[in-house]
C-alpha cells in the first residue's frame, strides 16, 4: 500500500501558524488491488475473507485493477474479497458539488443495506473520485471498486453529432464525458417504490419490511395473511391459528423486535456486551470475536462470550441519534494438532453480527450530595443498552476523590465541585454539558431555576470548566451563593449531556457554547432525543456564615 500523505501542512508567517487543509484531489490514498473489484467473487479456498480495518477517515481513490469509482448499486455478498462487500447507496456529486455525503451500504445475509455508514465523496478536475472512508464497524467488510463501462460513441440510428457520447439505459454520462455511471433510479421519487427501493446495476427493485409482501404492480406492499403466504415472513417457525399467525424460534433464540426474525440472545450491558448462542447452532465451530483472542466459552448448552465496549475489536460510533457498539462473532471448525490452515478455511463459517445500542442524550437530576447507594443512570435503548452517566460530588477542584460516606456541609462561601462522570470510559467519544440548573425541589419543571450552563456556555465568570483527560468526563466549580436564594435550603441539580463522536467535526459537541443553535438547520436537533432522569439528595445549605 503506498505510505500515507499528509493532508494537512503549516504556513508559519511571524509569529502565528495557520493550519491551511490540503485539497483532497490532490492528497488521497490509492486504492488498487484486484480483489477490490466487483468481479472479484470470494473462493475461500485460495485465502480467508478480507478486511478494510485499516482504513480510519482518510481521503481515497480508487485506481489500477480495484476499479474506476465506488459502485452505486447494490453487490451480492462474498464479492470484493470478503463477505460483506460495501458500495455507495446514492449518485456520485458534480465537480460544482464540493464535498458530499452519502451512504455506505455493507451486503450481507440477502440484505443490501444491513449496515450503513456515512462517507464524503468528492468529484476531482480530470473526471475522478476521492472518498473520505469511515472505519468499518465490524469485519468483514471491504469498500468496492468498480469498472464502469466506457460509453460508445458510434452512431446508433440518425444522428446529428457522432462524437457525443450515448450510453446505455440504466446509466447516465459522468463528468468526464466518456465513462458511464450507474443511475440511481431510488433517488427520485423512492423509483416509484411504496416503502424500500434498492438500487441494482442497471436497474432497481423494489422491496417490504418484514411480515409484508410486493403486489402484483411490484411497487406497492401489503400484509402477509398467514403461513402460506412465504412463511408469513418468518424466518424460522410459522404457527397458523384462527386469529392469524406467529412467528417461533428454534430453543435458544429469540424474536427480534420485528416479530419475525429469529436472533441470537444479546444483553447490553453498561460496560459490556454479553452473546449466548446455543451449542445446536454452534456444533463443532469455535467462535471468537473480531480480535481473534477473545474467544466463546461453553458451559454444555450455550457458548458464553463476554466482552467489554473497549476490547476484542469492539467498535464504538455515533450513527445518528444513537451510540452503536459493535463487534462480529464467527465460528470456525477447530484445529486440530497436524491439521492446516487449508482445511479450516475451506469448512463451513458461522458469521452472527453483534450490535447493541445506546441513546445519545441524558437528563440527570442530583442533590448536592452524594448518591450514598452509587446507582448510575440507567438509559434503557430500544435494544435495551444501557449507557451510565453520575454526577459526582467532589472534595476538591482534584477531582479525585467524590464524597462518598459523609455528606458535605456547605457555606455561602465554600464552593460546590461537580462532575458528569462516564461509568465506562470509551475511547473514541466524548459529551457536551448542554445544561445544568439547580432548582429548590427535585422537579426537572420547576418555575424558579437559575441556569449554571445553557446552550453549552458557562452562565458567567463564577462557574469554572476545568479540563479532563477523558473527552466523556466533564468538572465543573460553583460557588454556593449562586444557588437560588436565600428562601430555600434545598438545592437539587439538573443536567443535559449529549454524546457524540471525537472525529465528527460537525457535531453539537465540537460546536461546544452556541448561545443560538439553530435546530434542523443541517446541525443535530438534540431537542428531539430522549433522555431520562436520575434524581437524588437534597442537600441542607447551611445560610450562615
């Protein structure tokens, strides 16, 4: 692979430097190997499926054997060298675009989109592409490339101009005025679909969510009535009755929140992950995670794997409202003393993609004492992940030790050290503070509240930020005669944290303090995210002095 470029240089000019962001048609990566293409189908036999692992954000072209440009339709899995091979789901930009964003589709298991990701996309002078490619959450995944067809420029029927270029139906002339590219047929009107429209080389389908079938116009859905009808749509069991039909799981699996798909038991927990899969699934497979020393353990009727958001190849990103952790199981037969590495890759594989999700936005409600039981806040997600946040009490502006057997005694003249503090600590993300008011009562909606934090920004000068080492932490110092007034002895806090990622430098987390945020204005509304309440305390202020 050719050595990285630096994308980024200094303009040094007296005394200040300036970083200036080199234009990435002219600072990329080249992508070049064969097995990239499309026409490349996985033959295990001649090497083990292949992963993009260590691609992290930079800008890349596709070149040589790996293809002209991303392909813009949908490739079956077991193609470009691995199992699930990603193409991009929408139209390549016009030079006049700038940079673009556009989804990622990663095929696998009849699914043309079952994960996705968000990349850049960028139309060069001389008709080329550069892409900014995200890391893949899970292996095995691989960017395709593509060879597009060259456009025939010889007359067909009665033309006026023979050197203009013609291509065929299905794709549409590129900047370059020679290649011709794929036509995103779903990106007009959904191609006519009622509900999922999937782009295919040439062409397009339309398809249903589960438990719904096409009509006969091959556009438009409706509900499977019963067993007959493609198993109802169930992916294992189907049990008719007088009322309609269910959907059944083979022992050791259960309904997906569907209805209709049988899925491996997942529990999200606040700092792991934990996958129990049953011994008839497995057989004689030994499983193991992406990082390949961490590996099932069997207890005679399920092979247990545990493991923790910041290991074994675990990948934590923001995908929208959402924290996603994810990771790939996959099961081998298990090699045996004089066997070769031939023989496994040659055998049947399990692949059971592991996923677990965590809301982005919490409300935490705590006294100024501290929570003498430790309960964490608690976020169940839809696929019941559990991501804690506390809010801890500290002794001093250290913050290291929090109070945890004595409650303080505070004075108009002590001031109150707190934090926002992450029971895991993951690298790759951070949280904004959107807002903290203390209020007289442990009601969130309370009429009298004075604001500590509010859009991201400090009230005044008397309430101090410090910096931490974790990007998740955040410490804050008030003085205590900012609280309310002197009518109330009770104090309780509320704060707003937000969740993102480190490297997205359009998150409301890297806008930091924005008095007036715009909400749908091509930011994230973070109003519309759900949040949950902790509430605890109060603690007495001693008023005098």
């Amino acid at each position: 692979m050719p050595p990285f470029l630096l994308l980024t240089c200094l303009f040094i000019t007296g005394t200040s430097v300036s970083p200036v962001a080199l234009d990435p048609c002219s600072a990329y990566i080249s992508l070049n190997e064969p097995w990239r293409n499309t026409d490349h189908q996985l033959d295990e036999s001649q090497g083990p499926p292949l992963c993009d692992n260590h691609v992290n954000g930079e800008w890349y072209h596709f070149t040589g054997m790996a293809g002209d440009a991303m392909p813009t339709f949908c490739i079956p899995e077991n193609h470009c060298g691995t199992h699930a091979p990603v193409w991009l789901n929408g139209s390549h930009p016009l030079e006049s675009d700038g940079i673009v964003q556009r989804q990622a589709c990663a095929s696998f298991n009849g699914n043309c989109c079952l994960w996705n990701t968000t990349v850049e996309v960028k139309a060069c002078p001389g008709g080329y592409y550069v892409y900014r490619l995200t890391k893949p959450s899970v292996c095995f995944h691989v960017y395709c490339g593509h060879f597009y067809d060259i456009c025939d420029e010889d007359c067909h029927g009665s033309c006026s101009d023979t050197s203009e270029c013609t291509c065929a139906p299905g794709t549409v002339l590129g900047p370059d005025r020679q290649t011709c590219f794929d036509e995103n047929e779903c990106e007009q009107n959904n191609g006519g679909c009622s509900e999922i429209c999937v782009n295919l080389k040439n062409s397009y389908r339309c398809e249903c969510g589960v438990g719904r079938v096409l009509r006969s116009d091959g556009k438009t859905c409706e509900d499977i009535e019963g067993c007959h009808n493609n198993n109802g749509g169930c992916s294992h069991s189907c049990l008719g009755s007088e009322k309609g039909y269910q959907c059944e799981c083979p022992r050791g699996l259960v309904l997906s929140e569907d209805n209709h798909t049988c899925q491996v038991p997942v529990l999200c927990k606040s700092n792991a992950i934990e996958v129990n899969i049953p011994r008839e699934l497995v057989g004689g497979l030994e499983l193991f995670l992406t990082n390949t020393s961490c590996r099932g353990v069997s207890n005679g009727t399920h092979v247990n794997i545990l493991f923790s958001l910041k290991t074994c190849g675990t990948v934590v990103d923001v995908v929208n409202d959402k924290i996603v952790a994810s990771n790939l199981v996959t099961g081998l037969p298990k090699q045996t003393p004089g066997s070769s590495g031939d023989f496994i890759i040659r055998t049947s594989k399990l692949l059971i993609p592991v996923t677990c999700e965590f809301p982005r936005l919490y409300t935490i409600s705590e006294g100024y004492v501290p929570n003498l039981r430790n309960s964490p806040l608690e976020i169940m997600s839809r696929n019941h992940g559990i991501f804690p946040f506390t809010l801890e009490i500290f002794k001093d502006n250290e913050f290291e030790e929090p109070y945890r057997e004595a409650l303080p005694t505070l004075k108009l003249r002590d001031s109150l050290y707190f934090g926002i503090e992450p029971v895991v600590h993951v690298s790759g993300l951070e949280s904004l503070v959107e807002s903290c008011f203390a209020t007289p009562t442990s009601k969130i909606d309370e009429v009298l509240k004075y604001y500590l934090i509010r859009d991201g920004c400090v009230s005044d000068d008397s309430v101090k930020q410090y910096t931490s080492r974790d990007h998740l932490a955040k410490h804050f110092q008030v003085p205590v005669f900012k609280f309310v007034g002197k009518d109330h002895k009770e104090v309780f806090l509320h704060c707003r944290v937000l969740v993102c990622g480190v490297l997205d430098e359009r998150s409301r987390c890297a806008q930091g303090c924005h008095r007036r945020m715009r909400r749908g204005a091509g930011g994230e509304d973070s109003a519309g995210l759900q949040g949950q309440t902790l509430t605890g305390g109060p603690i007495h202020i001693d008023w005098e002095d």
